[in-house]
C-alpha cells in the first residue's frame, strides 16, 4: 500500500488514539511541515542547477519557492486541499 492510498477509519479508532480534532491535527502537522520543506528544498536545488550565478540566500530560497509553487500546481490537488485544510484548522485553533 502506498502512502497516497485512502484508507478507511472509523472515527472510534480516531478518538481513541487522539483526544480531540487538535490533538490529531498536532499529530499530522510535522508530517506535512517535514513535506513541505523537502518540496522547498527541492526547488532550491532545482535553482541551483539550473545555475543561476551568485544568488544570494534570500533570492535563492525566493526562486527556489517558485520552484516549489509550480511543483506544488502539478500535484494531486486532494494532497494540496489536505495540507490546506491541516494549516487553516491550525490557524483557527490559535489564539490571536
């Protein structure tokens, strides 16, 4: 089985691993921060071959975002709608 591959489970089985709807999102947000990171690691080396010159830290890490913005575009968007849906909730839950 593939990680992609939905996989059913009943809510019971949820809760009883996780308190509650924050405990399972603080659970699944290192997993995608872990993803997003190596996307953007990616980009960058992708900058990097491509040879753009003497960048600087900053501009290299702002082109190698695009990189990972167009990657990101040419993703399953069920992937994309999930890291989406992990962030807001996050969000929401803050106080602020």
């Amino acid at each position: 089985m593939s990680a992609r591959q939905p996989v059913r489970v009943a809510k019971g089985t949820l809760l009883y691993h996780f308190h509650d709807k924050n405990q399972l999102l603080e659970a699944l947000m290192p997993g995608y921060i872990a993803h997003l990171q190596a996307r953007l690691d990616a980009g960058t080396e992708r900058v990097r071959a491509k040879g753009y010159g003497n960048l600087t830290r900053e501009r290299e890490t702002i082109a190698g975002f695009i990189e990972w913005y167009r990657d990101l575009r040419r993703q399953a968007l069920s992937y994309t709608s999930f890291g989406v849906s992990i962030l807001s909730a996050r969000a929401k839950s803050e106080p602020g």
